[in-house]
C-alpha cells in the first residue's frame, strides 16, 4: 500500500535518437564493456535507491496520434520510473548523480503526478 505522506513522480530518462543510432554503430569491442559497466552501475544506484522506484521499464517502439492519422515517430525517451518521495526536490536530488547521465546528451525529468482532478500542490 502507498505511503499517503509520499508524492508519486515520473522520471523520464532521455538521450537523443541519433545518440542511441551512433552508439549501436560503435565497434562491439568498445561498446560491450561500456554496456556492461553501465548495467554494474545502474544495479548498484538502484539498489541504493531501491526503496523511492516503484516500477523501471524501458520505452519502445513510438507511434503518434493526431487528429489527422496515426504514424511512426521517435523520441527521446529510453526509459521510465514511477518513483515515491516526500517532495519533488526530495525526488530529484535522488537522480542527480544518476548513472544515466555518463550518456553523451542525456538528461533525466522528474515530474510530479496526481489523480486528475486534483489541483497541483
């Protein structure tokens, strides 16, 4: 059961498209142990903060939706949290030194959210 003291907040976590294209081309003798010092050091950052996540995955596939049709799309988005702290400041001083962040061009957005209808805090 949700602690009610605690605010829900999604993390996006972001790296240009063309990023992630150059980084699939990079030679797999560079790449691989790059990949796996950054799986090391995401299990150990989630690990710290295991208590705050509630729910990691990663995005896939994009489509957008207009009033004129549907189509494929990208974006920025690699992965999202839904994570649990007692404010947004609390939420994101967690993400500060966040593995995610090595990645050339990356970014993490903390946003907090609330069952429609609410007003903002």
């Amino acid at each position: 059961m949700a602690n009610p003291t605690m605010k829900k907040f999604m993390v996006l976590y972001l790296v240009p498209a063309q990023v992630m294209s150059d980084w699939a081309a990079t030679d797999p003798e560079k790449r691989q142990p790059a990949e796996e010092k950054m799986r090391k050091d995401w299990q150990s950052w989630m690990g710290e903060h295991a208590q705050i996540i509630k729910i990691t995955e990663a995005a896939g596939k994009t489509k957008v939706v207009t009033s004129t049709g549907i189509a494929d799309t990208k974006n920025d988005i690699m992965l999202y949290s839904i994570v649990e702290a007692e404010s947004h400041e609390a939420a994101t001083k967690a993400f500060a030194h966040h593995p995610h962040l090595t990645i050339p061009q990356s970014s993490i957005q903390v946003m907090e959210v609330r069952p429609l209808g609410d007003p903002p805090a």
